[in-house]
C-alpha cells in the first residue's frame, strides 16, 4: 500500500466548522472572512483554530503521469477535530486518483479548510479560495461509473454548476 504524504493534507477544521455552518447552500459562494475563532477547544473533540486565509489563486500543471491500478494509494486527512484516512479509487477514477494524488503531492491542499457543511449530508473542501468556486485552474473529465452510489463515506469530486457531468478540479 502507497500511503502519500500525511502532513500534507488539509490541516483544518470539520466539525468545529459545522457548529459555525449552515445547510443554506445561499450563502455557499460569499467569501469567508480572512480568519475567524472556531468553537472553542474541546467540543466535540476538536481543538480550537483560526480559519485559514484564502490562498492566492493559482494555475497548477495537469497532471500527466498516471498512478498503478495494480497499488493501493491511500490520502491522510489531518484535522483539529481528529484524522481519517481514504482510499483513491484508481480502478474507477484514474484520472481523477492521479489529478488529487498530484495535487496532494505539490502541497496544493495544505492548509484549506471544509468550505460548506452541511451536517448529515456533505463536507466540501478543497477550495484554495474557501468558496467553492476555486482550483487548480485545469479540469479532468471522468464521469463516475453509472453504478456509483453516493452512501455514507463516499469521497467524490464536485463540479461546478456551468461544468458537464462527470467534470472536477480540486
């Protein structure tokens, strides 16, 4: 099993975040403040951290190497409400395993935060601007496999509202 980079990504907030959210997926796109106090250290076990600073926007190289369908890559989220750790789907998704290995590598998700939460839903992160409009400025085209269930657990990419099906950046 390959298990990229731990550090390396997304070294914030989940559930502190969500004690601040909203199911209102209005205000989804209003660019957050630089930083904000989240709930305070010890609810829900997380500890607490300012809001990171939206990034400057930035045109990351598309990928062009591809991973082994044959290995295993696992990513490590590092959070201040606990770790967990996913598996990339290379066999389903490989364009899209290799643009977020990629991204993972070049150190592009470090320090972003959760940018919606809608509890019980979906998280969404991933997003140097904090607002769910942002990326690497380039888009990968692999549409799921038509079987995909979206159960409880799952990581997909999203795609913006003017993209086809099947499209996603960060």
């Amino acid at each position: 099993m390959r298990r990229l980079p731990a550090p390396i990504l997304l070294l914030v907030v989940v559930l502190a975040l969500a004690a601040c959210g909203s199911d209102d997926d209005s205000k989804e796109a209003a660019t957050p403040p630089a930083t904000t106090a989240t709930t305070p250290a010890g609810k829900g076990g997380c500890k607490a951290v300012e809001k990171p600073a939206p990034k400057p926007e930035e045109k990351v190289a598309k990928p062009t190497k591809s991973l082994d369908e044959g290995k295993t890559y696992t990513a490590d989220f590092l959070t201040s409400c606990g770790n967990f750790t996913i598996t990339l789907d290379v066999k389903n998704s490989p364009k899209t395993s290799a643009s977020f290995a990629s991204l993972i590598e070049k150190g592009f998700y470090d320090g972003l935060d959760f940018h919606r939460i809608s509890p019980g839903f979906v998280i969404q992160g991933g997003d140097p601007q904090g607002t769910g409009q942002g990326g690497p400025g380039y888009s990968v085209v692999e549409a799921p496999p038509s079987d995909t269930e979206y159960t409880r657990g799952t990581v997909a990419m999203a795609k913006t509202q003017i993209e086809e099906a099947g499209t996603s950046g960060s």
